[in-house]
C-alpha cells in the first residue's frame, strides 16, 4: 500500500466522522426554529466546514495522484 492510498484512507475516514457529526447536530436542531434561534450554532458550522476542507484534500489527493476511486 502506497502512502498516497493510506493517506487517502485516512482521509476519508475522518470525511465520515465529520459528515456523522454534521448530520448530528442538523438532527437535533434543524427544523425546530421556534425552539432555537440558530442551526446547530457553531458546532454544526465547524463540522460542516471540516467535512468540506477534508472533501477538497481527497479530491486534490486524487487529481494529483491519479488514484482512482474504488
């Protein structure tokens, strides 16, 4: 295994845990305005901007690297 492929993995797994932890906080807070005057506030905010900047590093991995998806 290249190191580009265990950095890929590595990435990606973090990609999960990230998107979970998003989908969490939308969950509990979306669709319940009368009750909370944000969206999951910050923390929904910093995982969703995680899940983005991990998303960008896989697809640079990938264009640089020519790994292609599996």
């Amino acid at each position: 295994m290249t190191k580009q492929e265990i950095l890929r993995q590595k990435l990606e797994r973090r990609l999960e845990r990230a998107l979970r932890r998003a989908a969490e906080f939308s969950e509990r807070y979306g669709g319940k305005e009368e009750f909370y005057t944000f969206h999951g506030g910050y923390d929904q905010g910093y995982w969703d901007g995680r899940a983005s900047g991990l998303e960008t590093a896989i697809d640079y991995l990938l264009e640089e690297f020519y790994i292609e998806y599996t």
